[in-house]
C-alpha cells in the first residue's frame, strides 16, 4: 500500500511539474518573445517595406519575400526561445503587421486586374468567331436545303 502511496505521490508531483514548466514557459515567452520580435523582425520589415514602393504592398509577387522572411524570423526566435509558434503573440503581431501595411489589400493577397491582352484576346476572339461561324453555316445549310425541295 505504501507503494501505490509512493507512485501516486510521485504522479502528481511530475504532473505539476509539467504544468509548473510549461506556465513558466508560457509568461516569459510573453514579455521578452513580443519585445525582441518587435525589435529584430519587425524593424527589418519596416525597413524592406519602405524600400518598396507604398503603391506595391498589395502585390504579393513583390511583398512575398519581405513577408516570407518576417514569418521566419518570428519562428526562429521562438525555437531560439522555447516558445511554442504559432501562438497568441504572434498572431496579435501578424493582425498588427497586416492593419498596418496591408489594409486595403484584397482578402486573397492578390492585386485583381485584368490579364493581359495577348491572354485576354483570344478568350474573346475565339468564341466570339466560333459564333458568326455556326451561324453563317447555319444560315448556308438553311438556304440550301430549300434550294432543293
């Protein structure tokens, strides 16, 4: 009996421990996680995104690099750290980056505009031909058919 005592103790003792561990994780990935974040990755992002021309944050094609190498550096300081990642501070950092430089930016992260003539011609000639065909062989079989009754 004085066994079971034992391993009992012993159980919660490393239950709590665990909890203890990842509580005292959790805080000081808080404070100290959110401070150099704003200070390593988000001052480099800063400045790669005023190099970039204000007009072209909603391109991806010219702000994937940029974002690309935020997200990791979020990541890298958390592994750096032993905090979890993704998690609640990153999250708030990313809804923060994103009110600030891409507000009126389409949900998709893609600029819409129109394709270019050499794609967008051909989706309009084509059909648009295929059409007045059908209709003068139409037309031709029609009249010829009642050339011969």
């Amino acid at each position: 009996m004085g066994l079971d005592c034992t391993s009992v103790t012993s159980r919660h003792v490393l239950f709590w421990f665990v909890i203890v561990y990842y509580i005292v994780s959790a805080m000081a990935c808080s404070g100290v996680y959110e401070r150099t974040i704003e200070e390593l990755c988000m001052t480099k992002f800063k400045f790669d995104m005023d190099e970039l021309d204000q007009g072209l944050w909603c391109s991806w094609e010219d702000t994937i690099e940029t974002y690309g190498e935020l997200t990791n550096c979020t990541f890298l300081i958390a592994h750096k750290m032993g905090c979890f990642w993704p998690n609640r501070l990153v999250d708030e950092f990313f809804i923060r980056v994103h009110r600030a430089y891409f507000p009126a930016c389409a949900p998709s992260g893609r600029q819409l505009r129109d394709p270019p003539n050499r794609i967008l011609g051909p989706f309009i000639v084509v059909p648009v031909t295929v059409t007045l065909l059908m209709t003068a062989l139409v037309v031709w079989r029609s009249k010829r058919s009642e050339g011969i009754v």
